[in-house]
C-alpha cells in the first residue's frame, strides 16, 4: 500500500484535511472522507455524469480524478448550492417540473444545469441537451429535466444571474 | 478502491517530470488530463508501479501564435476550443474539439493526452494528421521532432514514443491563405466516440484545387486518405472530383467491425463524410486571412 497523503479539500466553501491513498479517486473521498454522499457514482469512467461536481467553478467528473489532485482546489457538491434552507433556483426548477423520479442522476445532472447556465443565461431546449448530453438518465425521459433547466434559467435571469 | 496501488508523484518543472521517467521508465505512466487514463485505472486495464502527475508542470500549458501555431500538450481541450488564436489559425480544431466528448471531459482532457493516448476514434490525431503538426517529445537525453504520421505510425492506442519520453508541444504549422476545411463525423449520440469522422484541408487557386490534406478516423488507426488527396490535387471543386475523392477515401481508409457497425458500413460513412467535408470547405473558407 503507497503511504498516505494528506490532502486539503476546500469543499462548499470550508476546508477539510484527509488522509488518503494516491489512487483513491476524488469521489470516493467526498463520498467517503467527507460523508458528502450526495455525490453518486454510476459508471466510474467518466460516461454517465452522475459524479459531476464543480472543481474551481468549471464542471468535472470526480470519478476521474484523484482526490491528491483536487489539493487546496474550491469544490462544489450538490450539498453546497442551496442557500441554507432555501433551494437553489436549479434544485427549486428540478423539483417543480418533475426533472427528477428516482433521482440518481440528479446531482450530477443540477451541477450540470447550473454549469450551462453560467455560460448561457438563455439556453434553448437544443443547447440544453447538447450541453448535457454527457449527463445520463435513465428515468424521465430527459423532456422534464430539459424543462426545469430552461426554467431555472429563466429564474436566474431574473435574479440577476446570479448562480 | 477502483484503482491498484501505485506511488504517486506530482512534478512541477520539465526537467524533473523527465528525470522520473528515466528513473521509473515502462513501470510509470504519465497522468495528463485523466479522462482516459482513470478510466483505465479504474478497470485496472492500466496497472502503473508509478503515476507520474505533470498537472502541476506549467509551463507545459500554453498556444502561442507567432507564425506557426505552438501549443503545449498540457492545454486543457476547453481552452484550445476557445482560444481565438487557434480559431483564427485552424478553425477546423475547434470545430473538431466540439465533438469530443463532454464539456466536464473536455475541461480535463488535455490535447497531449489525446494524441498520446491514440484513441482510433478520437479527432485530433487525424485532424492534427490533416494539418502537417509535429510534435516534440523530450527525454532526460535531449529531445526529437516527430511529424504527426510517425508519431502514429499504424498504432492505436499506442504511439512511437518512448516509455521515458514526454510529449511537450504540438506544432502546427500556418494555413495557406486561401486553405478552407470541412469537418465531419457519424456519432450514435453527441459527445459519444465517433462511428468514423473525416478532417478535410483544402487550398484552390481560384477554383482549382491546388492543395488537398484530409485525414480519417474511426478505423483501426487515425491515417491519412492519399488516393482522396490524389484524386483532389488538379482537380476543379465541384461534384465530379468529391465523388472521385469519396470514393478515393472508402479504398483508404482501414475499415473495421465491431459492435457499432460493420467495416461495410463505415467504408460508407467515409465515403459520405468526405464527400460532405469537402463541400464544406468549397462553401466556406477558413484559416490563414482568407
Ligand atoms: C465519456 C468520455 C467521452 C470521450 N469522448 C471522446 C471523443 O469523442 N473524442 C476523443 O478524442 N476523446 C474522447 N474522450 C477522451 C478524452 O478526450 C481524453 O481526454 C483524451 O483521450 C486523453 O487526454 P487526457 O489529457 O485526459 O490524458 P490521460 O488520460 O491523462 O492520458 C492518456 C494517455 O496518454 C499518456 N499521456 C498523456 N499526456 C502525455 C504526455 N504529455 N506525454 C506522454 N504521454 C502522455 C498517458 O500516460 C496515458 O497513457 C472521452 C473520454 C470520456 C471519459
Ligand atoms: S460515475 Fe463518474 S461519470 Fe459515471
Ligand atoms: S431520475 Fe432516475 S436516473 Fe435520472
């Protein structure tokens, strides 16, 4: 067994020191370490989308990453967009149009909206499932989830955009 | 835990990432981007003695864009997608790099990392192929340019670097003037490898075609299209010679089955697509001031 390596974890905004083996991925570590289980993991090879989270603001898989590599980075988990008890306007968005049944792919699939939002404030339907064709679900049928990004989207706008 | 063990190292300059590979050599594996080596990791496919993590080496991250186009092979896929510097002097390769994958794959994957890795149906290699790029491996005894075909030789998911070399930058050398592209690939889905893709530069004089660089991917290896290229150089634009080249490119290409469709119907595609590409680049032109 390689030794292990202590590690920084800047995670929804507070930092956290693990001890971790170099091959144990950034996933299993939130997951894990950091009991942040909101973080799923389908695939772990990086097709399904359900372990996306936000490393420094930019969406990536944690499945393909390792936890020694995310050292002192700002990450962002599905347990860290909601503002206290009040939804982010993504999670309010999935939970009025039905975007989510079982709710597997849901994280990864919010973290993902939030990404294309932040990039397009006005995102049509087309863009929506381009952009989140990495993200897969095997439950609704993708119309509702297509629906509650556009509608989050709508929301953000008229928040100010703010994410 | 997904991944065997292995000692980690995280280097942060050129010179000491090559001494660990002359130190740890065929046991070390370089990690780039992770997008495919994780995965491999994961499935315990690839079970490196010593992942060597060039992440933290800087300087390998970078374009530049005097006269020709140098890019280092730590550049994120997202950022050679969006550099205007790039799009202004091949706007075939952001057009290729959208359909690599996903934006959260993209944003890790670097371009060394593709062309190291050698997927038979990744977009760089054969773009890259279709561009005249050479690349510059380093080792802790000196360093060699190699053009884009020797690198991958008739390789998948392998190329003619050594195991204690580092693949550094990728050249690329300017766009004639009056050169346009046109790119095309089949994907099941959007993001999803490519069934078979074709990467078309061509540069006319007036409406001769003077000038013709296409590069295929999707078969057994990423390959130039030759009798294509044959088949264009001389040639008026126009119907008759993409058809000629089409059928130029079916003959080239090293077809091959597996369970997303049979090397019959990817022959095909190649035709098609080549035929498409180059009616994508008569209509628009690219690169250079054109
Ligand atoms: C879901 C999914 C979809 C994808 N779709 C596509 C697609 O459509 N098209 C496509 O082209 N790719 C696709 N990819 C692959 C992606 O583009 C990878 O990022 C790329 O192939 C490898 O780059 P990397 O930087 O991640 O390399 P890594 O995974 O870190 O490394 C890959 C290999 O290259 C070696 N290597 C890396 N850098 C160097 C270097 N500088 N010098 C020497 N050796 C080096 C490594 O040792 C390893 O063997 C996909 C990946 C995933 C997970
Ligand atoms: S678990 Fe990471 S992409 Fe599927
Ligand atoms: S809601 Fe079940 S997988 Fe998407």
């Amino acid at each position: 067994m390689a030794e292990n390596m202590s590690v920084v974890l800047n995670v929804n905004g507070s930092g956290r020191s693990v001890s971790v083996e170099p091959r144990k991925t950034l996933a299993d570590a939130i997951r894990e370490d950091l009991g942040l289980t909101g973080t799923h993991l389908g695939c772990e090879h990086g097709v399904c989308g359900a372990c996306t989270i936000l490393l420094d603001g930019e969406v990536v898989r944690s499945c393909l990453m390792l936890a020694v590599q995310a050292d002192g980075a700002e990450i962002t988990t599905i347990e860290g967009i909601a503002d206290g008890d009040a939804l982010h306007p993504m999670q309010s968005a999935f939970s009025e149009y039905h975007g989510l049944q079982c709710g597997f792919c849901t994280p990864g699939m919010i973290l993902a909206g939030i990404d294309v939002v932040s990039r397009n404030p006005d995102p049509s339907p087309q863009e929506i499932r381009e952009e989140m064709g990495g993200n897969i679900c095997r439950c609704t049928g993708y119309q509702k989830i297509v629906e509650s990004v556009q509608a989050a989207a709508a929301a953000m706008s008229a928040e100010g955009g703010s994410a | 835990m997904k991944p065997a063990v292995f000692d980690y190292s995280a280097p942060e300059s050129i010179a000491e990432a090559l001494g660990l590979l002359a130190e740890h050599g065929s046991g070390a594996k370089v990690l780039a981007g992770g997008q495919s080596l994780v995965p491999m990791l994961n499935f315990r496919l690839a079970r490196p003695a010593h992942l060597i993590d060039i992440n933290g080496v800087d300087s390998l991250s970078y374009i530049s864009a005097n006269g020709a186009l140098r890019i280092g092979s730590m550049t994120r896929l997202t950022a050679l997608g969006e550099s205007g510097d790039v799009a202004g002097a091949h706007p075939i390769i952001p057009a290729a790099v959208a359909q690599i994958g996903h934006r959260a794959i993209r944003n890790r994957g670097t371009i060394g990392g593709s062309l190291a890795h050698n997927d038979p149906a990744a977009e760089l290699p054969a773009v890259l192929m279709a561009l005249d790029a050479e690349v510059t491996a380093r080792s802790a005894d000196g360093e060699r340019v190699v053009g884009m075909q020797d690198l991958i030789e008739d390789r998948l998911f392998d190329t003619t670097l050594d195991d204690t070399e580092l693949l550094t930058e990728i050249r690329i050398p300017a766009a004639a003037a009056s050169s346009s592209f046109g790119f095309q690939e089949f994907a099941r889905r959007h993001g999803d490898f490519a069934l078979a893709g074709v990467a078309a530069v061509i540069t006319t004089d007036g409406s001769t075609i003077t000038h013709a660089a296409l590069g295929a991917f999707g078969g057994t290896h990423a390959t130039r299209l030759p009798t294509a290229e044959a088949a264009l150089v001389g040639a008026e634009t126009g119907d008759a010679a993409f058809a000629a080249a089409g059928a130029g490119a079916a003959a080239d290409f090293p077809s091959t089955s597996d369970v997303h469709g049979t090397a019959e119907y990817r022959s095909h595609l190649i035709n098609v697509l080549t035929v498409r590409a180059l009616n994508d680049a008569a209509g628009h032109t690219g690169g250079g001031n054109g």
